[in-house]
C-alpha cells in the first residue's frame, strides 16, 4: 500500500468515525481534547503532530497502526 493511500485510508476512518458517533467537529474536539483546526488539518489531509493522532486512536481505542489500514465504514453510505 503507498504512503497516499495510507493517508487517504487514516482520513476516511476518522471521518466514519466521527459520523459513526454522531459528533460533529466541534463535538470531537471538545470530548478529545484536540483543537479544531487540527482536527481539520487531518480530514483535510495536511500536516499535524503524531500526538494528536495517538490522542484520537486513544479515543476510539484502535491501535494506531490500524487506522491506516482497517476499513471502517462510513455510516453515510449506508443512508
């Protein structure tokens, strides 16, 4: 798997996760801890700490690896 491809995996579980929820961004970043702009930074697919990503790993309880590699569903699809 590339790197790009990684990247676009991790961006699309975090948003399914999100969604899967019910939070919106500001939600998320009130229950993580995790500023907005960050939280966007990674939907958006743009640099941010390594922490943050831990931080919201943490929250979901996934390991950290497997956000870029597991496929979770977006609930939106199944609308």
């Amino acid at each position: 798997m590339e790197d790009d491809e990684e990247i676009r995996t991790m961006r699309k579980n975090f948003r399914s996760l999100c969604l899967a929820h019910g939070w919106t961004i500001e939600e998320l970043s009130k229950i993580s801890g995790v500023r907005i702009k960050v939280l966007r930074d990674i939907e958006e697919g743009r640099d941010f700490k390594v922490i943050y990503l831990i931080q919201l790993c943490n929250l979901y309880h996934i390991a950290t690896a497997k956000i870029f590699t597991m496929d979770i569903p977006d609930p939106a699809s199944h609308l």
